[in-house]
C-alpha cells in the first residue's frame, strides 16, 4: 500500500543525514513534488451532478471555486489515507458565511490533500492569499531573527507583543482527518521533543485530559487555556472529534513560550511577553522553532514543509509562515481618525480588538498584526510589522502635537 | 460518511489499545457495553456502504453525558449497522430497552380499532393529544451518514409520496432552503418548524451535515398530519390535535402510516422492519414502535403528590416539561407519554397512555374534592 508510512521509513534514515548537514529548510526536499497516489476510488451511487452541493447563498473561498466541472473531476478521488473532497469542502458547505466576512470554506486533512485536490485548492489559496500562485510561485522560509531591524517599540505605547505560528508533523493526518491514535503521537512525538528544551525554554506539559483544578485555574488566569472549539467552522470540519484526548498545553516557565497541541493544528507555537521588545519575542520565537524542530528530527520526525506552500497547516490561510505577528498598541486618536484603515491596508496591517478576533477595541488600544502569511517570509513579516508599528506610533504622537499625518504609500506584497 | 473517519483500513495499522477512545469518564450505554475486545473484533468491519464502529461511536465518545441521563451513545448509519455492529448495538438495545433479548421478537400493530376507549380523556384536563413516529426508507442509508445526493432522493420520494394523499391528508411541502418568509413565519406559529439540531449529540453524529439541503416539512391543510422529511431520521411522522380524542389521532396516525407505506412499497423502497427490531432508525432508542404517543395534561395536584414518580413507572409512562424533554412543566401542564418503545406494538403503548392519563385525570379530581388516592394506586404494568 503506497502510504505515507513508506515515506516515513524512508525519510527518517536520510533525515539522519541531513540534520548533521543542518538546517530546517534542508528537510524540504524529502517531500519533492513527487506524484503522489491516490488511494482507492470511492464508491459511488449517484453522478458527480446529483452530490455536488447547493452553494448559491454561500460567500466564502470555497464556493467561489468549486465549479461543477472540478467537483466531477475531484469527487472521486481520495488521498493516500483515504481522505475525500467531500469531507476537506465539509465545513464550507455547512458555513454558508457572511455577506462581509469571507472564510475559506474548506480544510485539509493531510499533507497531501493540497496535492490531490490542487485542482480547487490553488486557485483558492491564489483568492485568499492575494494573487499568490502556487503553481508557479516559491514561498520563502527566513528564521534568522538576526535581520530585524528596531524591533524595540516605544512602551508608552506599545503594552505587549507576541508572534505565533504552526507546525504539523510530516507523516501523520491533520486535525480534520487524524484518528485516535495518529492524534495521541502526535502529542507523544511533540511532548517528548519539548521535554528537551533547556535554559530559558525549559517546561512543563499540561495534558487537558489529566490536568488538576488548580493547573486549569492557573492557566485560565495566565490566558493560556484554549478551549474546546466552539466555531461551526472548526466543528464541522471535524477537528473536535474525541475532546479532550491528546490535547495539551506545553509552557515555559518564565511563561514566555507556548506551544498549543492538537487544537486547530498538530501544534501551535507562541512567543509572547510584555511591552515593546519585538525583537526578543521574535529571537525567541525562531530559537524555539529550531531547538523543537531538531529535537523532533533526532527522533526521526519532521515538519511538513514544500518550497511551493511553506509551513503546511490544516487551514488553507494559514500557509506559507503561518504567522502571525502583533502587538498591543495605544492609538486613541489615530485610531478615530478616518484615515486609519487606509494607513493599515498599505501598511499590509490589519487591526483586531484587545479580545482577539472580530472584538471592539478597548479604551483605543488596538491589537495590530500583519495581513499577509503566504509568499514573504518571516523576517519580511515580522519588519513589516515592526515599521508598520512604527509609524503608527509616529503619526499617534503627530496627532497629539497636533500635526498632520500622511497615508502612506501601499507596500509591494510579493518581494 | 461523517468527516474524520477516513479509509478504515488505514486505522488498521495501529493496535486496537492506540485507537480505543479514553472513556474513562463516560456515562452513556455505549460507554459501558464497549470493551477493547468488542473494539477489537468489530473495527475492521465495515456495512456496505462503508460505515464503521468509529462511525457508530463518534456521537458518544464526544458527549461524555451526564452523572443523571443516561444516552445512548452510538447511532446507525444504515439499516446493516444493527447486523454488522451486533456485538456492541444488542446489549445496548437490551440495556435501553429493558433486557430486551437478540432472540425477541417485536409485535407491530397499527391497527387502531384495536385500541380500547380513547375518546373520552376530559377537555378540561387533557388539553392536547399527540403521537409520533419515525420511518425509514428501505435501501438508503441513514442521516448519520448518507450523501447530498442519497439525501436529496429520500426528499424527492417522500415527496412524490407525501403529495399523492388526498382527502384528510390532502397537504404540502415545504422545502425548507426554499421557504418563504410568510411560510416560515406561519409554520413557527403552528409549532412546526424544526431548526438545523445544535444538541451535540446530533450534530457529532453527523446528521447536520449540509443543512438545510434535502430537508423540508409537510403537512396537510387541516394542520393535524405532520412529516419532518431528513431531521434526525429520514421520515418522522406525527399526528395531533388539541383536546383529548387520542383514539381520533391515533386513528389518523394509523391510516396516514398505512397510506404512505403502500406509496412507498409500490415505488420498490418500503420502510426498514424486521420482527426482531420492529422499525429501524438512526437511534437505538427509537426501535420498535419509534412511537411517543402523549398528551398535555393539567395536574397541579397530582404532580405535586409523593407518590407521583411511582405511579407513572407503574402506569409505563414518562412526564416531561410542556417545552419537550428537558423543559419544566408550566402551571401544573405535563407531558405524559409512554416510556417504552421496543417489545410492544404500538396498539399497546398508545393503550397505556389512553388508560393511564384517564386514571390519572380521576385521581386529579380526587384530590382537588380533598379525598385520598392510595386505594386507586395501580400494580405494575
């Protein structure tokens, strides 16, 4: 049976040899666009035209894609573990969406879904990451905190910062699709890797389903319990089937480093702390990476990874670096201004409230992060947030002097 | 085929203790009858459509349940799941349905002129009667698991069938993605619209999935003959009218059935039955008869009477708030409708019901003329 544990087998031994030559990005060519099989045909009663969904009152990437043709010419095919069309455009179906918002309507269950099912999934990664074409473009990985340039904001203004990202483990199916038993090593193989971590990035694993009262408390009251998902669009893609079994949370103890398992993605990895130091989240951030990264591949393990779509994660918008980069920032005037949201766009920035997603902004202090994941790396990213942050500053202070402001000129997207 | 449990086979290449689900806190039938053996005998097979033990489990592995309600805990998604899954669906039939045996048989009667009185529950009490059922369409799978295009042909035939009844039950259909504003808005009035299932239970079990395409109501122009078409089963049925004639609802409940059955059977898709299980559907629970036959009925007295909760379990019946399962009772109105389903024909639930709500009313009056009930208490049914 041609699955992805021969690819496993095989990898792990040339991984051996390549982690001495070192260097995440040297994992890439393990996973070539190599053709990958399909599994067996599925059975089916009724034509392609009988099953394809009722899309018209839906608004989100999915649907604007899924023509008939593509749904006849994918429905019948399955991934090597026996994933479906059907079940990766599950969610978008179920989530019609909203008139203002749009989501993106469908998930992968493994790596390689976006393959077999590249035919619906390329042009909607092109939609929802901004012209990105993934059958021509190469996205590039850049770790080298190194580079970042001021990354220490004014803490007048700037309250706290904080990079996340994450990673899936080559081999193994992604939240939507894993079962039991691919999920438990997933945390096997992710916990075990961290209880290597030393110096500032040693910690502690909380498993949800063993964890006391009073370790719940102290995570609640730290924020960084995460809780079953409640989202129909989570829900409906499967990605809580089995709650809470192999879910967990690993911190350090200086609670600076975070990693989430099992929740959206195989892992979720956050760097955080208080104030204007972007810089050292971000060093901390890329140091933390690498350390669990190496630990993983001395075990025979890897991140899914290709030059085409970078880090490979459940959902489609969170490919490339999969990062997100923010920080909490004062900006009672600027953000009054009728001009804000247009600095924000060119600035490739975009704004949340203090509560995360689609919450109001609490006494002006607004949370804002990059727009971007897919076809700049890291670094770009991350000093694209730096600068952007920056002159925000500039024109909040500005305003406050009662100067004028100017819109800046819009940011290329593709470097 | 819900999401996440992909090709079976793959699954196989982990041992039995990597996949078997944590249930450690548990309480549901499935919960306590599922052992690693069971597990390990069962999680190769599949029905012909493809549908597994993860399949059948998925619902109760994600709803622990509760220290107080004990749910069932695992669905079929097909009529093969009660045949392929038996070692784990028959002694979770038999714990639901009070030690009911692999080897006993089930009586179906739906002839209502066997039913004895019924029309005469007193108006002043019994406020409203009603009964329910479910049906499921012979060779196509069920809501757990069938697909868009399976779904939409049990809507097509339902409604091919629904529209063909004339005289009392001369009706419509309402699909409910093409509903009008105006409908909608009457067909809440009348009690009758069903919304997508946000319960957990359901919607872990995958019957949700795609809604509301394929799903509808239909009902007849005198408002008293109601189909869901693709909720939690392929059909279900109810018959109701305010006031206490159960024998006149059980009655059209009967004919209805009856009527709708021969359409089916003549288009070569008849409902699920076997004389083991009765009627089959998505839920063990519902096997059987899959009849609630119950009424509103005022008991500020009664309900408030020690021996309350013992008279109903002598009498097989069940109380429940005026909103449905889960809900208080408002102003003394109860819901009284029989407990059991599987065992006994329908003829014989709705009897129990009739009998035991006109001795309940009798004792009521007792009460309020301030006289004692002990003499009327009955023997267990």
């Amino acid at each position: 049976m041609a699955s992805s544990f021969t690819r496993i087998l095989s990898s792990k031994r040339n991984v051996g040899i390549l982690s001495l030559v070192g260097g995440s990005v040297a994992a890439g060519f393990l996973l070539h666009r190599e053709h990958v099989t399909a599994g067996e045909p599925l059975r089916r009663r009724y034509p392609a035209s009988a099953e394809y969904p009722d899309l018209r009152k839906h608004n989100n990437c999915m649907a604007s894609n899924l023509t008939p043709a593509i749904y006849a010419k994918l429905c019948d095919k399955a991934t090597p573990n026996g994933y479906t069309l059907d079940q990766a455009i599950q969610t978008g179906v179920d989530n019609p969406g909203h008139p203002f918002i749009k989501t993106v309507g469908l998930v992968a269950g493994d790596e390689e879904s976006y393959e077999v099912f590249a035919d619906l999934l390329d042009p909607v990664i092109k939609e929802r990451h901004n012209g990105y074409d993934p059958r021509v473009m190469k996205h590039p990985t850049d770790l080298n905190a190194t580079k970042i340039q001021s990354g220490v904001f004014d803490e007048r203004y700037v309250l706290s910062s904080r990079v996340r990202t994450g990673r899936s483990i080559r081999g193994l199916s992604l939240p939507p699709a894993c079962t039991r038993a691919e999920r438990r090593e997933v945390e096997r193989v992710v916990v075990d890797a961290l209880s290597g971590l030393k110096g500032d990035l040693a910690g502690k694993y909380y498993s949800l389903t063993l964890m006391t009262e009073q370790e719940q408390q102290q995570l609640i009251d730290d924020h960084f319990l995460f809780d079953k998902p409640v989202s129909p669009l989570l829900t409906c893609a499967g990605m809580a089937r089995d709650w809470p079994d192999a879910r967990g949370i690993w911190h350090n103890n200086e609670k600076t480093f975070l990693i989430w398992i099992n929740e959206e993605d195989h892992t979720r990895v956050i760097s955080m702390e208080k104030g204007g130091n972007m810089k050292r989240v971000f060093e901390r951030f890329c140091r933390g990476l690498k350390e669990v990264e190496r630990l993983i591949q001395e075990r025979g393990w890897e991140f899914m990874w290709n030059e085409r779509l970078g880090y490979i994660l459940t959902c489609p918008s969170n490919l490339g670096t999969g990062l997100r980069a923010g920080v909490h920032v004062k900006l009672p005037r600027l953000g009054k201004d009728p001009r804000f949201s247009k600095i924000l766009d060119n600035l490739r920035l975009q704004k949340r409230g203090t509560g995360g997603v689609d919450t109001a902004a609490v006494g002006g202090v607004f949370d804002i992060s990059n727009l971007d994941r897919l076809g700049q790396s890291e670094v770009q990213l991350v000093q694209t947030v730096i600068d952007g942050v920056n002159y925000l500053i500039e024109c909040e202070k500005r305003l406050e002097k009662g100067q004028d402001i100017k819109v800046p000129a819009p940011l290329k997207q593709f470097k | 085929m819900p999401f996440g449990n992909t090709h079976n086979n793959f699954k196989l290449n982990y041992k039995v203790e990597e996949e078997f689900p944590d249930l450690s806190k548990h309480n549901n039938h499935m919960a306590k009858v599922l052992t690693k053996e069971i597990y390990g005998k069962l999680r190769d097979k599949q029905t012909p459509s493809g549908y597994t033990l993860d399949d059948v489990i998925q619902t109760g592995v994600d709803n622990p349940g509760h220290p107080f309600i004990m749910t069932v805990g695992c669905v079929a998604g097909d009529e093969e799941s009660y045949e392929v899954f038996k070692d784990l669906l028959d002694p979770v039939i038999s714990d639901r349905h009070g030690g009911y045996k692999p080897t006993d048989k089930h009586k179906t009667d739906l002839n209502f002129e066997n039913l004895k009185g019924g029309d005469d529950l007193d108006p002043n009490y019994v406020l409203s009667s009603r009964v329910r059922t479910g049906r499921s369409i012979k060779g196509y799978t069920l809501p757990p698991h069938n697909s868009r295009g399976e779904r939409r042909a049990i809507e097509k035939l339902a409604v091919e069938a629904l529209t063909s009844l004339d005289g009392e039950f001369k009706g419509k259909y309402y699909p409910l993605k093409s509903m009008t504003d105006a409908e909608q808005e009457q067909l809440i009035s009348d009690h009758f619209l069903f919304d997508k299932p946000v319960s957990p239970l359901l919607t872990c079990a995958g019957m949700a999935r795609d809604w509301p395409d394929g799903r509808g109501i239909w009902h007849n122009d005198n408002k008293t003959f109601l189909v869901w078409v693709n909720e939690e089963d392929h059909l279900r049925v109810i018959s109701m009218q305010k006031g206490g004639n159960m024998r006149e609802v059980f009655r059209r409940f009967c004919v209805g059935l009856q009527k709708i059955e021969e359409i089916f059977k003549k288009h070569n898709h008849g409902f699920m039955w076997n004389e083991h299980l009765g009627y089959i559907l998505t839920c063990p629970s519902n096997l059987g008869t899959g009849l609630r036959g119950g009424v509103h009925v005022k008991l500020p007295k009664l309900s408030t009477h020690p021996k309350f909760e013992e008279i109903l379990t002598r009498l097989r019946l069940q109380k429940r708030g005026t909103g449905g399962v889960d809900t208080a009772s408002v102003g003394g109105v109860f819901d009284i409708s029989n407990a059991d389903r599987l065992g006994s024909s329908e003829v014989e639930q709705v009897q129990l019901v009739v009998d035991g709500v006109k001795l309940m009313v009798e004792m009521e009056k007792k009460l309020e003329k301030g006289e004692a009930i002990d003499g009327m208490i009955p023997a267990q049914k």
